[in-house]
C-alpha cells in the first residue's frame, strides 16, 4: 500500500510540477501536499511535522509558509499570475479534460456557490473581511467563490478564488461572479458543443445580470428565486399574459405530478428533522423576464439600451407535510411535463454536492485552520487543500477496488453491502499510510545518525523491524 500510495501520489503531483521554475519548489510542493494529506490540516507546522522530506530539516515549517507566500516560488510566476492562479488553472484544465471524455450529449452541471472561510478569532491575518457565522453572527474571514462541474461520472473544480472586500484591489463581488462566469465558460468552450451546459446556483445568484453571462455563452440557468417582488410577465391558466410581480404568478402555477425520494427533512409531528422517505408536489408556470443587457458588465458594453425579453419557466417544490418551506425554481428548460419539472428538481438537489465538497475541505482538510498572515499565502494553502482533495476524489473513481478496500480498511471501513467507503474513510487510511511513511524515515534517519534504536523503542518495535531499518 505504501508503494502504491506514493507512486500514484507521484503520479498525480507530476500534473502540477511544469507550474515551478526550480527543482526545490516542486519538492516542496510535493512535500506540503503530502503532508496535507497525512495531517488534515493547513496549519504549517502540522504539515510539516508529517512530511517525511519537512520533517527532517529544522525549519520545515517555515518552509511551508515561504513556499506560502511566494518567498520561494518567484521563478514560478508567470505574466504576474500568483501560484494559487496558476494551481487553479491546473485543475481546471485536469477538469475539463476529464469531462471531455464523457460520452457526446452527456449534461455537464455546473454549481456555483460561495463558502466562506471564518476566522473568529484572528485578528493580525491580512484584510479580514465580516462574514456570516453558523449562528448567524458576523466574525472575522474571507470569502470564497467556487464552480464545481457534476456529470454521472466526473466532478471537477473549475474555478476557485478567495477574496476579501478589504483588500487593495477589490472591485465588487459581482465583478468576482462575472469573471468567475466568463472564465467557466471560455473553458469550456471546446467541449460545449457535445455537453449541454447548466449552471445551478442558490438564491444569493438571482440576478438578471448573472443569468445574461450565463445565456450569451450559450449556457442554460437553473436558479432558487430570492426576489418574489421581481417584475415578470405570466402566464395564466386561461393561457392569457398579463405582466406583474414574480410571487403573483403562483396562484397560474399547474400541477406536474409528484416524486419520490429521500431528503433530510422534518415532517409534520416530528420532533427533529432526519434523512427519510418523502413525497414531493410540483408545479409550474410559464414567465417573461425582461431585462437591460448591459447591466453590470464586465468588459465593453454591448448592447444600445434596448430590454431584452427572456423565456423562463417558475417551478415549485413542495415537500408533502413538512415544515420546511417550498421551493422556488426559475429555469430556461421547459418545465411543462411531470418528467420535464422531475429532471429539475433532481438537477437542483445537485447543489447539495459542493456542500458536500466543503464540508469534507473544512473537516478532513482542516480548510479553516490556515494560519497566514500575508493574504496571497492563505489563497495558496486554500488552493494547495483543493489540490489535496483532488488526490482523493481520484482515488474513489481511478483505483483499483483491490487498491481502495485496503485503503478503505486502514481508515476504519467495515464492508457493507451496497455502500462504499466515503472520502473521509480514504483519508484517514492514506493518513495512516503516510504516519508509517514518516515513523519509518525518523526511525531510519535517528539509526544512521546514532547508530541504534533505544532499546525501550526497539522493544516495541521487535527485533525483526529494527533489523530491516
């Protein structure tokens, strides 16, 4: 496992290494993501501690935060592109390449969401911005926008950044989501005409602006409405138009059947909300939005002034006796048929993958324990953890099962029929590949250099051990 572990990781790490300009940032490179791995953690000394190469020099974790902040990699920038950039292009084009290789007419999911990265107690780290906490407060962080692509067979990261208001050359965060946009979508470009494209955000997108980027790409928009009181035309159920606001529309909307699945819900006379079976009610209508096609641009401007009008479809979802809220949808695909408003719905909960995503980078990869003062050092750690995660949604889809039961097992996994192991379980095991890497290399290094192993430790170890070291 230890000599399948490291040659795959060598493996994977060699896709990045064209990015620096000397051998020993590419050893260091590879060095820190090793050590993510095996620490869950981006706090500089804990990865150094488990990097078998920064273990072993005195500095290591110094090392780590100059390689961080740009101090060591200046032969690695490129037409004043920063490393976290450069890293992220990367794994975008990996990305890309492997949704590519899908078969034509396969759908490509784009999900974009924002995440921010609190740091309630800093205070000295580098233009902290306020951003929301889970209870609601505002603490000290930064934000963070993410497109992540979902197909039956891939997810990739397609884009990355983490911003703060405070910083020098901040523009907005709508010129962050534009740009966000319009560079998913020149990616993409070369695949587009084999893959339909859709992008699926959260309510904080609804906005005619960002669904404008969206529709000059030639991209479709699946979006959770926010502003109820937006100025629409609809459609009645007496297939008349009259124009008014979006929430008057609901009482037009037309039964489309109803599903079955599983959510995390609480239903009526439950006490606390859990994963189980529910019944979901939809409906829909058929709206006309109208909006200025320069608004809030980036670049030149396009358009003369003149509104251009937009056929959508608002569908509403509907969890059967729960107390959660309904749902409202607005989307370009047609929503007219209980398969078509169906395909919606289950396009939508798709969303819930980039939560997914982030909780595993907070969790496992110890996302919001970086500790850097200099703001192009966090943005590259935070990269540097996406890299790291890279690494193991790889490992659940390119190895051998034979490879990822083992692996599986060293994190804890017991089998069980029709579940496999999650990516959780893999990094522990890859943790505890990468904990006998590192004792193996002090036990060694403090042999050559003293001669033995102290005999408490080599009785713990057995003599057979201590003859191989």
């Amino acid at each position: 496992m230890q000599a399948a572990q490291s040659v795959l990781l060598e493996e994977y790490i060699d896709e990045f290494t064209t990015l620096f300009g000397d051998r020993r940032s590419r050893a260091t490179f590879a060095a820190i993501l090793s050590g993510i791995l095996a620490a869950g953690s981006l706090v500089c000394s804990r990865i150094a501690a488990v990097a078998p190469l920064l273990s072993k020099v005195c500095d290591g974790a110094q090392r780590v935060l100059r390689f961080a902040s740009g101090e060591s990699t200046r032969r690695s920038e490129v037409q004043g592109a920063s490393l976290a950039q450069r890293l992220v292009g990367s794994l975008a084009q990996r990305g890309v390449a492997s949704l590519g290789q899908t078969s034509g007419g396969t759908e490509i999911w784009l999900v974009l969401d924002g995440s921010d990265l609190r740091k309630p107690h800093a205070r000295e780290m580098a233009d902290l911005m306020k951003v929301r906490s889970l209870q609601g407060t505002m603490v000290n962080g930064y934000r963070t926008l993410n497109v992540l692509a979902v197909t039956p067979q891939h997810r990739a990261l397609l884009y990355h950044r983490l911003f703060s208001s405070k910083e020098k050359d901040h523009l907005s965060e709508s010129h962050e989501v534009q740009t966000a946009l319009t560079q998913v979508g020149m990616a993409l470009l070369p695949i587009q005409e084999e893959h339909p494209v859709s992008w699926i955000m959260d309510s904080g997108f609804d906005d005619v602006a960002v669904w404008r980027t969206v529709w000059e790409q030639g991209e479709h928009v699946l979006c959770r409405a926010k502003h109820m009181d937006r100025l629409v035309q609809y459609k009645t159920l007496l297939n008349e138009w009259h124009g008014g606001y979006l929430r008057q529309a609901e009482v037009h909307l037309r039964a489309q059947g109803k599903v079955q699945t599983s959510m995390v819900v609480r239903l009526k006379g439950q006490r606390y909300e859990k994963r189980q079976p529910v019944t979901v009610q939809l409906s829909s209508c058929p709206i006309k939005v109208s909006y200025e096609p320069d608004v809030r641009r980036v670049g030149p401007a396009k358009g003369e002034g003149a509104k251009v009008t937009q056929s959508m479809w608002l569908l509403k979802v509907e969890v059967v006796d729960s107390r959660m809220e309904p749902w409202y949808l607005l989307t370009d695909w047609p929503a007219a048929t209980p398969s078509g408003a169906a395909r919606l719905f289950q396009m939508y909960r798709q969303r819930w993958s980039v939560e997914e995503a982030f909780q595993f980078l907070k969790t496992c990869v110890g996302w919001e324990e970086v500790q850097v003062l200099d703001l192009e050092g966090v943005r590259t750690l935070v990269v540097l953890g996406w890299v790291a995660a890279g690494f193991l949604y790889e490992i659940d889809g390119g190895w051998e099962w034979a490879d990822v039961e083992l692996l599986a097992k060293l994190g804890g996994y017991v089998s069980h029929e029709g579940r496999k192991p999650g990516k959780k379980i893999l990094l522990w095991g890859l943790q505890r590949v990468q904990d006998y890497m590192v004792t193996e290399a002090i036990l060694r290094q403090h042999k050559a250099t003293t001669g033995s192993i102290p005999p408490g430790v080599a009785a713990l170890l057995g003599k057979d051990i201590v003859d191989q070291l």
